[in-house]
C-alpha cells in the first residue's frame, strides 16, 4: 500500500516522550500515529471530553428543572439565537 506523507507539529517534549516510549515497545513515531489513527477509525480509541458523573447529574437535574418552568410558562423560550442574545443585550 502506497504511504502518504504527512507533516504533524508537536510539541518537542511530547515528540522526546512518545519516542522514548514508543522505543521501549520496538516502534518508531511513525508506527505510533499509525496504530493511533487506525484504533481511532476502527472505534476502540476515543478522542473526546468526558465529564464527571456528578457533573452531568447536575445538568440533567438543571435541565428538567427548566423543562418544568417552561412548560409551567415561567421561563422565557426564543426562536432563535439572535431573538436571545437582543433580549440579553437589551436591544
């Protein structure tokens, strides 16, 4: 399979770890990207934010908390954005 070249800016630190890691287990940076970029395609690796439990239970309790208030007709709702950010601006 034909290889295409690719250029990544790292920080050198994290480039002087990775290769000294990537060394201990036979495998040069190029490798290292590779398998990364593969496991990411392939759904085992995850790239993303988690957030704590307790935080997202406190979100979820908000966001019935406000559900209820508006249905209830005692919180505002918009349109849309622009309609929200006039009324917060005042205009």
């Amino acid at each position: 399979m034909m290889k295409h070249p690719t250029t990544v800016r790292l920080d050198p630190v994290l480039y002087k770890q990775v290769l000294r890691e990537a060394g201990k287990a036979g495998l040069n940076f190029s490798s290292v990207v590779h398998l990364l970029l593969r496991a990411f395609i392939e759904g085992t690796v995850e790239i993303g934010v988690s957030y704590p439990k307790k935080y997202l239970t406190m979100i979820e309790k908000e966001a019935k908390t406000l559900r209820r208030a508006h249905r209830a007709g005692k919180a505002k709702s918009y349109r849309s954005s622009k309609a929200l950010f006039d009324d917060i601006l005042g205009r």
